[in-house]
C-alpha cells in the first residue's frame, strides 16, 4: 500500500508551479514587445497620414492592374497570345528558374542576345512559386499602372493640389499607348513606365539616390534606353547638377555603344541585331540621303502614318507640354527613333515600343503646367483631361472606349478543344507547335514554332538560316497545329 500510493504521489501533476525565468530573458521579452508596439502605432500613423487622394490613387493603381492582368489571361487562354512576345519571356523565364541557360529555342537566341533585358533576373524567384502566364501579366499591369505615382508625386508638389494630381494621375493610367502595350503579349519595357518616371521625379527634386537607383534599373530594361537616358542626363547637367548630368550622359552611351553590343554579340554572335530598322541603309547611308537628298528624308517621314503616329501620341497631353517643353523633350530620342525606324510596328500605338516616351510626356506637362498662373493652368489642366479621356474613348482598349479589343473568350470551343489536346503531350516532350499555342506549351527545353525546325522561320540571329532544315527536326516528338492551316505553314 505504501509503495502504490508513493508511485501515485510520483505519477501526480505539479500543480500551481512557478518556473522562474531569468531576468535578461524578461528584458529582452519586455524590449521585443516595446518594438512591435512602436512599430504599429507607427504603421497606424502613416495609415492615418494617408489623404483621400492618395487612398484614390493606389485604388486606381490596383484597379487598372486587375483588370488589364485578368485581361490578359481571357486573351491568352482563348488562344490570343503567341510565341512571339509572350512564350519566348515564359520559356526565358522558366529556364533561369530550373537554372538552365535561357537559351529559347522558340526564337533559337539566348534571351538575353535579343535583347539585353537584365531587370528580369531578380523577377525569377517569382517563377519557383508560380510560373506561367498570370505572374508575367500581373508584373507588367502594375508596372505600367505603378507609373502614375510619380505623376501624382511630382503634380501635387509643382502644382500644389491633390485634385489636381490625382486627375493628371488618372490621364497617365488611360493612355492609349501605354494601354495597348499592356495587352501585347509581354514585354520588359513596361517597367519603363515606373522606372523612368521615378528617374524623372528623382531629377525634377533631386532626390540622387533615388535617381541613380532608377537610372541603374532603367538601363537594365533594354539596350536601347540610351535614347531616353542621354537627354536626362543632359537635362540634369544643365538644369540641377552637373557632374551628375555628365556621368548619366557617359554611362548611357558607353553601356550601349560598347558593353551591350559585347555581350549581345557573345551571345548570338550578332552585335546590334536590329540595325536594318535604320532607313537608307544604316546611320551612315541616312546622314548621306539627309545631306544629298533632304527631300527624300521628308518624304519617308510624311509616309506610312508617321504623322498621324504623332498626333496620336501627343494630343492625350493637349500639347500643353510645349508651354515648358525641356522635360518633355526628354523623350524626343525615343519618340524620333520610333518616327524614323523601318519597322512599321514602331510607329503604333498599339505596340509596345510606344510606352517609353509616355512617362517624359506626361510629367512634361505637369512641369509645363506649373509655369502657368493658376487661371490658366486650369484651363489647361481641363484641356488636358478631356484630350485624355477623349483619346483613350477613340484610340484606347478600355471597357468605355470604341476600339474594344476582339478576342476568343476561354471558353471558345477551339480553346478547351486545344487545351485537351495540349494536356496529352508529355511535360518533357520536344515539340513544334503553332504560335497561337507555343504560349501553352512553353516549360519546357525544346518547342518551336512551326515550322521551324522542319523549315526554320524567325528563328536565330540574323536570316542565316531562314528556310533550312535544322537538326531538332529529327529529334521532335510532337507536332500540334491548327485544322485550317495557314498557307505558309504548308
């Protein structure tokens, strides 16, 4: 009896036991809930800090990025996306997230001989937890859209209004050319609406590091953003500093004039893959036709709706940049280049070469604005408003406007029949598939776009192999095309 009770004694809880915690554990503990304490009566500050037009602003900023993202999936899972620019960035992408050289074979180049788009490298980690078309489509609408917060900046400090801001805001993200890019596929150029208008505001307030962050990034997109960092810079060595305007100068010409063209040459074996888009034979063939033949020069400007390229991407801002035009004109290369260039999509709004002006443009008229006295300024502000709501209802694919965009609905029933057939091939498989569907079928080392490889199309740097045979003709496993094809794919 004494031995069981002693062993239930034993088997008994403790009870009402106080474990002594020693006095530098209560220190810390006591100091850790002070931070989190601190740090949300702070968060619950800034929140309370936050006016109705900011709060209307980030609205508007979350509402164009869902609706041009859920857009853009309706598109591409009716079939509306093509290898040609969507499934080459989701095969590019995908690679680098398996860890795998992004070498495409869609378009046969490394992804970064195309085109020297850096910025998407820290975007990869993005892939290991949801690759594919959503995240792609997510990150370019609220780039794009994510550009009218330096607008706001900049408008409510030059003009001194929050209404003001929030409307001049309001036209940036109703822009037909930065709209119709954001359905066009996907393209690196998007983050130019946010980076270079941070790189804009950064100047215009001088706020450096900022400045040099965006620069940096900025030139990360694309080879070719020399043509909108050189007049920064030179605007910044004439009108704020000028050792720093310098030094923006330099860098924009010597990464493309010599690094980037090393790096694409090495990588495709061709150093500047886009020089025929220069008229009369290159730089040297149209300062010779300038020189010779200026009427010619003109002639070719005034052709293939040049003009009309410039009206359209100048009247959204009701010209009032031309009041103080120096910020704008930040812009003139790109817009100049796109004017000049033989490839005809280059001068379209509808494409995606047009975004980059955007941004100089828009915080161009904020600058201009605030030169003028505050009758005419909101006369102006008016004239401003109206021209970009009366541009995009014209020219923009807005719910409102009269251009809708035309597109097969996800449940089409060539879309579910092709995806039926698409969930049959093996992840692994190599296959050739039609444009419409190589976008699908991207994660994966091998595809091609028919008929290349049997006959290769757009495929390599350069036309050098333009109609051959190539070697993964004898190495593919599937071939899916549409039932009505094309007479060039026969």
């Amino acid at each position: 009896m004494n031995a069981s009770s002693d062993d239930d004694a034993m088997r008994e809880e403790p009870t009402g036991l106080a474990i002594p915690v020693p006095a530098a554990d209560r220190a810390v503990a006591t100091a850790r809930a002070e931070t989190v304490r601190r740090l949300l009566n702070r968060g619950s500050a800034r929140l309370g800090r936050v006016t109705l037009a900011e709060w209307a602003l980030l609205a508007a900023v979350a509402l164009f990025t869902w609706y041009f993202t859920r857009l853009s999936l309706q598109i591409h899972h009716g079939l509306g996306t093509a290898a040609f620019d969507f499934g080459l960035y989701d095969q590019g992408m995908w690679l680098l997230s398996r860890f795998k050289a992004p070498f495409v074979t869609l378009m046969g180049r490394n992804l970064f001989g195309d085109h020297t788009s850096f910025i998407l490298l820290p975007l990869v980690p993005l892939y290991w937890l949801h690759p594919g078309a959503g995240t792609l489509f997510f990150l370019q609408g609220s780039a794009i859209a994510a550009g009218a917060i330096p607008v706001f900046l900049y408008a409510r400090r030059r003009l001194r209004s929050e209404a003001a801001a929030l409307l001049l805001a309001l036209c940036f993200l109703v822009n037909p050319a930065l709209n119709w890019g954001n359905l066009e596929g996907f393209h690196p150029d998007a983050f130019l609406s946010t980076l270079l208008g941070f790189a804009i505001y950064a100047a215009l307030t001088e706020r450096w590091r900022m400045y040099v962050l965006c620069v940096v990034l900025v030139a990360l997109v694309k080879e070719d953003t020399w043509l909108v960092l050189m007049p920064l810079g030179a605007w910044v060595a004439l009108r704020r500093r000028p050792a720093i305007g310098l030094l923006t100068v330099v860098g924009s010409a010597v990464y493309p004039a010599a690094l980037a063209p090393v790096l694409m040459g090495a990588l495709t074996g061709v150093a500047m893959p886009n020089a025929w888009r220069i008229p009369f034979g290159g730089p040297a063939g149209l300062l010779t036709e300038l020189v010779r033949r200026p009427g010619s020069v003109a002639s070719y400007l005034a052709s293939e709706g040049r003009p009309w390229y410039l009206w359209q991407m100048t009247a959204p801002f009701a010209w009032a940049f031309l009041r103080l035009p120096s910020v704008a004109l930040i812009g003139v290369l790109a817009l100049g280049a796109n004017i000049l260039s033989t490839f005809v999509y280059q001068h379209h709004i509808g494409y995606h070469y047009s975004m980059v002006v955007v941004p100089a443009l828009a915080l161009g008229t904020v600058h201009a604005l605030g030169a003028m006295k505050d009758r005419w300024r909101w006369r102006m502000l008016t004239a401003v408003a109206l021209m970009a709501l009366w541009s995009a209802m014209l020219w923009g694919p807005l719910p409102f406007a009269r251009n809708e965009p035309a597109y097969w609905a996800p449940d089409h029933p060539v879309a579910v029949a092709a995806r039926e057939v698409m969930e049959a091939i093996p992840d692994d498989a190599s296959v050739s598939v039609h444009y419409s569907i190589a976008p699908h079928l991207t994660h994966r080392e091998e595809i091609y776009m028919f008929p290349t490889p049997f006959r290769a199309n757009l495929y390599g740097p350069g036309l050098t192999l333009e109609g051959k045979r190539l070697p993964a003709a004898d190495t593919v496993e599937y071939v899916m095309l549409q039932a009505n094809r094309d007479a060039d794919l026969e």
